[in-house]
C-alpha cells in the first residue's frame, strides 16, 4: 500500500506539472500533504515530516539563494560581458554553433561537481546569446543539464561518493572504469547539441556558405512592435525579449557595470570557486561571504546596495520557495515510509531467475528510481540490499555501485533535485515544458552509458 501510495503520489505530481494544471510550488506542498492524511496521519505528524525535509534542504536553499545574489552581482558588475562578447565573435550569430558551445562550456565548468554553479554560470554567459538570436532557451536547458549529468559522475560528485559510501569501497575503484561510457557519453552530449544547433539554425531560417562561415543575411522578421534590429552576424537584438530576472535590462546594466573592477572580479570568482572545489568551508557559508565582498567591493554605497538586493530579490525568492516546498515533498514521501516501500518493492519484484542480471537491471532501475526518489533514498536504501542479492550471482558490490550510476543524466530532470528549479528559474523556462524536451535525449545518454559499460566489462552478468 506504502509503495503504491509513493509511486502514485509521484505520478501524480509529475502529472499535474507537466500538464501545467498545477505550479511545481502547489503540488510539491499539496499533493504530499493530501497524500499523508488519505494515509491516516495526523497533522501533528505531517508537521513533524515535513519540518525534518524542510530542515534537510535548509542549507542547499541557502546556498543558492546567496548563489544567485553573488552572481547576479557579479552580471550587474559586467564580469561575464567580455566572455559574451567573444563567443559572440567566435559564433557568428550561428544558431549551432551557439549550442554546442552551450555543452562545451557546461561540460567544462562541471568539472567541478557541482550542478548549481554549472548552471549559474552557464545560463548567465549564454543567455544573452540565445535572447539575441531569438533561440529556443530549453536548448539551453536541455545541453546544459545533459553535460551536467555525465560529468557528475567524478568521485567528486554526490551520485559516486553515495555509491561508494553504501556499499564501502574505494570511488577510484568505480571511477576508472566507468571514464570510457562517460567519454562515448559526452560525445553523445556533443552530437545531441550539434542536432538541436541544426534545427535552430532550420527554424531561424539559418544558412551559411560553402566555407562554414556566417553571411550577412535576411532573418525571420522582428516581432510586431518591436525596436530591435538585425545585425550583419544575424544577431537579433530585441528589445520585446523576455528577460530573466538574472540578467539586467539595458539601462540598468549601463548603470550598474563596473569595468574598472573586472580584475578584481575575475579574482574573487576565481578564489570563490576554488574554495568551492576544496571545500575550504561549508558552500553556503562560502556564497555568504564571496556574496557579501562582492557587494561591498562593487557597490560601497548603501543606496546601491538596496538597490541589487531589489534587483535580484524576486529571482532569489522564486528558487529558494521551492527548494523549501521540495523539502516538505521529501520529508512527507520519507517520514511515511513511503520511499522504504518503493525501495522494498522494487527488490520483490526481481524473479530468481533473473539474479544473474541485477547489474544490468539495476542500471536500468536507476533511471526510474533516482527519478521517483532522491539519491540518498536510492544509493543508501535499494544499492545495499540488491548489491548484497547480487553477491549470490557472482556479481561484485564494485559492479552494482558502477551499474547504479547509469540513470544520473534522468536523475536530474526530477522535481526533487534542487538545482533543476535553478536552472529553469535562470532560463526563464518552465519545468515541464524542459523535462518534455530533454527526457528522449537523457534516455539516451543513459543508454549511451549503459551499453559501453558493459562493452567495457564495467558490469556484466553474474552466474547461475
């Protein structure tokens, strides 16, 4: 009943978001709420559920709403304007080119495991671009998150350390044999992003010369109204845009820019994210301060200090709500025991006859499950019990731990992932309008995964 209960609550949230019949805000708190009393729990209980969840999201909601405050002044301030301007030069106004840089950047700056800033920084140095050309932003999202989710498979990142906590063994020991399926995986990234560029450029009525380069040429005409004009690189300037709450209006960034202290931005972002990667402290702790220097040095005058926060509030405020509503999701959907059900459920319904194939089957599992459920739920509550029914097959908890990272690239389009808010909220996109553009293409990347692990002998099947 338990694991029905879960697997329905789930659904039905997923449901009512992508058919837009619901804000993800609504239903994260709603729908687990409603849930809980149809399960005969009291609110006292609820209560006590849902404060736990909250007080376990607390610091990740901390973190990016400092997040978003440290690199919204850091945009106001202009330190992202001469990496805009080059890849404006380098692209040419070319739709696909402008993608594909999307995944390169991403892949490169995820390096350092941590979605959040993959995202921040990459939707805040490519943004412009897209809003100029009149691109789709879910290609943004999509390529962003899709580079993101290979790349979050460094010992480093939250999806291997788990794996290799569970089940105790050394993460350089899954690691290195898992670096082909994540190589073969970014190529697919890479393909991905040069397909969605080649439509943009169909749809924008893109063309180019024999020599690859971008002629001076006629786009699809500017919105009724519109003041904005075509440029000779086919950049579409519009002034009609929707902007993101991130990035400034025109005026506003004329008169917030301080190209004097680009420097010394430069270095405060750079000592920032070196912190970061070593965790010299705590990340939300780390956002606090780098958000507070960056105010004090940019903007000393009070006055424009109140200023940005006004700026960026609304942007803040949006993200870090719905981290807190998440927290009520996961704490109702693991207080009622709702997650040891799925989990037990998912064990239970794995015939004898197919033990010799858990590696396999739980790489398949994962994308479901690390969808349905967090990470911890998944890594620390189902790898442990199959891992230990794999060892009567002759299949080796190393393998298990391999197989269980196949679905990360899924994993991260759940509602129950806090970033994934970060990013649509960035892009100015809607959850489910990015989770229908970008699931066929997580799939496949997961299958890219998958299948060259077992080429490579990462996992394979046990014995009888």
């Amino acid at each position: 009943m338990l694991a029905f209960s879960g697997f329905a609550m789930v659904a039905l949230f997923m449901t009512l978001i992508m058919t837009k019949r619901l804000s993800p805000l609504a239903a994260l708190v709603l729908i687990p709420v409603a849930t809980a009393l149809l399960l005969g729990h009291s609110p006292d209980d609820i209560g006590v559920m849902a404060l736990a969840g909250i007080k376990a999201l607390a610091p990740t909601g901390v973190m990016l709403m400092f997040a978003i405050l440290f690199f919204g002044v850091m945009i106001d301030a202009g330190l992202f304007d001469p990496v805009v301007s080059r890849i404006v030069r380098l692209v040419e106004g070319d739709p696909l080119k402008v993608v594909v840089g999307t995944a390169v950047l991403a892949a490169v700056i995820s390096l350092d495991g941590d979605g959040a800033t993959t995202y921040m920084i990459t939707v805040a140095a490519m943004l412009p671009l897209y809003q100029r050309l009149g691109m789709n932003a879910l290609n943004l999202t999509c390529v962003t998150m899709l580079a993101s989710g290979v790349m979050n498979l460094t010992p480093w990142g939250g999806p291997l350390a788990r794996a290799a906590s569970a089940l105790h063994v050394d993460p350089s020991d899954i690691f290195i044999p898992m670096l082909p399926p994540m190589a073969v995986a970014l190529v697919g990234v890479f393909l991905i992003a040069w397909h969605l560029g080649l439509k943009e450029r169909k749809r924008l009525s893109f063309v180019v010369d024999a020599g690859g380069k971008a002629p001076v040429q006629a786009l699809p005409p500017l919105p009724h109204g519109s003041s904005g004009n075509h440029t000779a690189t086919g950049i579409v300037a519009d002034e009609l845009m929707e902007e993101t709450a991130l990035l400034p209006d025109p005026a506003t960034a004329r008169a917030s820019a301080r190209p004097r202290l680009l420097p010394v931005n430069i270095a405060l972002t750079a000592i920032l994210m070196g912190a970061l990667i070593m965790q010299a402290l705590p990340m939300p702790v780390l956002f606090i301060i780098g958000f507070t220097v960056a105010l004090l040095i940019n903007y000393p005058h009070m006055a424009d200090q109140r200023e940005r926060l006004v700026a960026h509030a609304p942007n803040a405020v949006a993200v870090v709500s719905i981290i807190f509503a998440a927290g009520i999701f996961t704490g109702i959907l693991n207080g009622t025991g709702m997650v040891a059900a799925m989990s037990a459920s998912f064990v239970q319904a794995v015939p004898d006859a197919l033990g010799p194939a858990l590696a396999p089957i739980t790489a398949v599992a994962s994308l479901p499950f690390t969808f349905f459920i967090s990470n911890d739920a998944f890594y620390f509550g189902v790898l442990p019990v199959v891992a230990e029914a794999g060892g009567g097959f002759g299949i080796a908890p190393i393998e298990m731990a391999r197989a269980s990272l196949v679905g990360q690239p899924v994993h991260i389009l759940s509602p129950l992932v806090p970033s994934t808010f970060l990013l649509v909220g960035l892009a100015g996109v809607e959850l489910g309008d990015h989770q229908r553009f970008t699931f066929k293409w997580a799939i496949l990347i997961c299958l890219l995964i998958g299948g060259m692990a077992m080429l490579t002998g990462a996992f394979g099947f046990g014995t009888m």
